[in-house]
C-alpha cells in the first residue's frame, strides 16, 4: 500500500505531519516530532519579533476530548528559524515555516527570512482566533486573503499554503487564496470558544476566549475541506481532531492529500503516527486501493 504523497511539489513518505502550535519552535522540538515519526514537520507560527504569550490558565481539558487554549502566538520571533530549519534539514526532514503578522508588511517580512533559511514551504496563518490583529481577524475577509498571499508569493520562491480558519466564507477566502498564488490549504484552524467554571461563575483563560481542537472541530473541519474540494479540487492539507486512522481517511476521501495532527499528539505518544499509518493501510487493502492517492476526494468524486 503506497502513502507516499506530494503536497504543494514537497515529496512526502506518508500524509501525516504535525499541526502549527504543537512543539515546533525549538531544536529538542524538532528532534521530538522526528521521533514520533511525522513525514514533514511544521513550525509554531514565528511572527517578527519575539512575542510573549498570555498570562496562565492557559489551557483547558474537556471531557469530549477537546481542547480550549489561548497561548497568544508565543513565539521567539524570526531569528530562530534559521535554527529550525537546519536542525530539519540536518535529519532530511521537510519543514514548514508557519507565518504570522498584523499586516502584510510583517508576513512578508518573515516569509523571507523562512525562503533565504531554505524552508521547504511556508504556512501563512491566517486562522488564529485569540490573538488580537493576528490571523482569523485577517482570514475572514477574502480580500485581505489575497493580498496577504500574493504580497507573500510576490517575494519568495518557495510554495506558500494558506490555513484557513472556520468562517461564512471560507469558500471564498480558500478561491482567494489559491488565485493569489497559494499552492495548497491547511483547513482549519481552532474555533473559538469560551469555557466558564460553574462555581466561579467567571471565564477561566484570562483571555476570556481560546481556540477549541481536538475531537469537538473533526466534523466540521471535514466539512469545510470537503466543501472547498469540491469547490476548486486544491490541494488540501486536512487538520482538525484527528486522533485515529479512521479521522484520517475521512478527510482523504473529502478530499485532503495530507494531514495534520495537533491535540492528539500533545500527551506525548509515539504510537499515534505509527498506528493511524497502520489503520490507513488496511483500510485502503480493504477497498483495493494500491495508492492513497486514488482514495483524495472520492466521496465528492462519487
């Protein structure tokens, strides 16, 4: 059974690789991804300058599974990519560089610094949806969409994605995106959310709101990619609340060529890469596909 992939011209041994946020802004990161086995890995979202994170509580466990987090796009600012990127290269791992700004200045001033490190892509975030002035503030006008991409295409040389977050009209920004020079699209991104303690009667973050991840986000991130598939027929990276091998055919069959995992991989285990990679290659052996390629966007395709 052959997973190997391509996604925006970067060769790829199996679909699955991390998801912006989850580790990714470190050396011992980057070391740590690799051992759990990602095909490409992706880097925390690097905006400018260093910027620090919101104060904790920080995060909350839901008992569906979920998560709900307002770290702010903590981050050690564009110098540090440079160091990530040849760690990556050093083991002959494909890498990422996911971009943030407040306008299209900062994007593409970080996006230079991530095609001169040699990166293999960059991820243009557009999606975050607790930080002030950063991504899904931008992302929810398809106008803002393009010009931010093609400001980016305008001064690199390598393959940009947009991730695209969940809006009214992420159908259009994603036609945007693609028609400002896009070469693939992560979707989505967290949903944001609000937890409130009962007994405190207050909000727990103290940034009020956070971005919702894990199981909660699957159907609905899978039906965005499957909306915009059928739409355009990009190339799609899927991400949202994959936690087993079933999660990953879904967004295939909508129409996903790779994927991204995020909360399932925060408790640490190796095994999820490992075990999704084994269920993916019974059920293609199941429906007697040789190639996952012949199982992306099969449900829209009929």
């Amino acid at each position: 059974m052959n997973l190997e992939i391509s996604i925006a011209g970067i060769k790829l041994r199996h679909p699955l690789m991390n998801a912006s946020g989850i580790l990714g802004y470190a050396r011992e990161h980057i070391l740590k991804l690799i051992r759990y086995g990602v095909a490409a890995i992706v880097t925390k979202t690097i905006t400018p300058k260093p910027k620090r994170g919101y104060d904790p509580p920080i995060l909350i466990e839901l008992p569906n599974g979920g998560l709900i987090n307002a770290v702010g796009l903590e981050n050690p600012g564009k110098e540090a990519i440079p160091e990530l990127v040849n760690e990556a290269k050093r083991h002959y791992m494909p890498i990422l560089v996911s971009i943030g700004g407040v306008n299209e200045q900062e994007f593409i001033e970080v996006a230079s610094v991530a095609n001169d490190a040699g990166a293999d892509a960059i991820e243009i975030n557009l999606s975050c949806p607790h930080t002030k002035g950063y991504g899904i503030e931008i992302g929810t006008d398809p106008h803002n969409v393009y010009n931010v991409v093609k400001s980016v295409a305008s001064v690199v040389s390598i393959p940009i994605i947009a991730k695209l977050g969940l809006s009214d009209k992420v159908v259009e920004a994603a036609g945007k995106a693609i028609e400002a020079g896009a070469k693939a699209l992560t979707l989505i991104n967290t949903i944001k959310s609000l937890y409130i303690d009962v007994y405190t009667l207050k909000p727990v973050l103290t940034n009020i709101f956070g971005g919702l991840s894990g199981p909660p986000i699957h159907p609905i991130a899978v039906r965005v990619v499957y909306e915009v598939y059928k739409e355009f027929q990009p190339e799609i990276i899927g991400c949202g609340g994959i936690s087993s091998w079933i999660d990953a055919a879904e967004f295939i069959i909508a129409g996903a060529r790779a994927l991204q995992i995020g909360t399932a991989l925060r408790g640490g285990s190796q095994n999820v890469i490992v075990s999704i990679l084994e269920g993916l290659r019974n059920w293609m052996l199941i429906h007697g596909f040789r190639d996952i390629r012949e199982a992306i966007g099969i449900s829209v395709r009929g």
